[in-house]
C-alpha cells in the first residue's frame, strides 16, 4: 500500500470540514500542478493520506482514505486536471508539526521536508509510521 500527503489551507478546506462531510468522499479539488496531478493518478482506493493543514499551522491534523480514483476535477473546465474524492478515516491525536517533522533525523528525506510546496506527495511506509508513532496513534493504520 503506497501512503500519500493532502495539504490544504484551513480557510479553504478544512480538516473539521472533511470530517463533517456526509459524501461518501470530497474531490481533493483545485490542484494544478502536474506532478501533484500525476501522483494522484497513481493512487488506488483504500490508500491512506495525512491531512495537513498549511499556511499558519503548518502540522499533520487527520488522516484519509481514498474513496474514488483519478478523475476529471469538476471546477477545471479544460479537462487538463483531475482529482481524487478522500473521506475522512481519523484524527490525529496530537497534531504533528512541520517543524517537529523537520527535527525528526528520520524524516529527513521526507518529500514535506525537501519540497514542502507540492500540495499531494507521496510518504514512505517508514515515515507514514514514524508520523503516525510521533502524533499518538497507538497503531498506525
């Protein structure tokens, strides 16, 4: 199972947004960048994704499912960009921060540490684990 990084701006989506959701999943809409697209065109259902909120808190909030494969992103009207729909899996007990990811020695090469720009990256299973172990999951899912 491949393990991914959604970030968005709270003022825009938030996580208590995406946990009210009663959709089966929300299109992850709104990116345009190729190589956040592309990786979303990897991914497969049931692969879980942290939710990071950017901007001012900068810090891992919840974790997501895949609940709908690549797709046409319905606010492009090009058809250049697609999207995945996410639902909500659970919290994360103690928020991790950047800065705390940035201070761990074995997120070093975390793509959050070295191109903490790119809106959807991929995670390693080694730093899905670590994140999950550093904000108070018991067992990381």
């Amino acid at each position: 199972m491949a393990y991914w990084l959604f970030k968005s701006e709270p003022g825009a989506w938030s996580w208590e947004d995406q946990k009210a959701s009663t959709a089966p999943g929300e299109e992850w809409d709104g990116v345009r960048n190729y190589q956040a697209r592309n990786k979303m065109r990897e991914m497969k259902l049931g692969e879980l994704g942290f939710f990071y909120h950017s901007v001012n808190e900068k810090r891992v909030v919840g974790i997501v499912e895949i609940a709908a494969l690549a797709h046409p992103d319905s606010t492009d009207g090009s058809g250049t960009w697609e999207c995945v729909d996410v639902k909500a899996v659970c919290d994360m007990p103690a928020p991790v921060s950047l800065d705390d990811v940035k201070g761990e020695p074995d997120l070093a090469d975390m793509v959050l540490v070295n191109n903490s720009r790119l809106s959807v990256q991929p995670v390693s299973d080694a730093e899905w684990r670590k994140v999950c172990a550093m904000g108070g999951l018991k067992k990381a899912p």
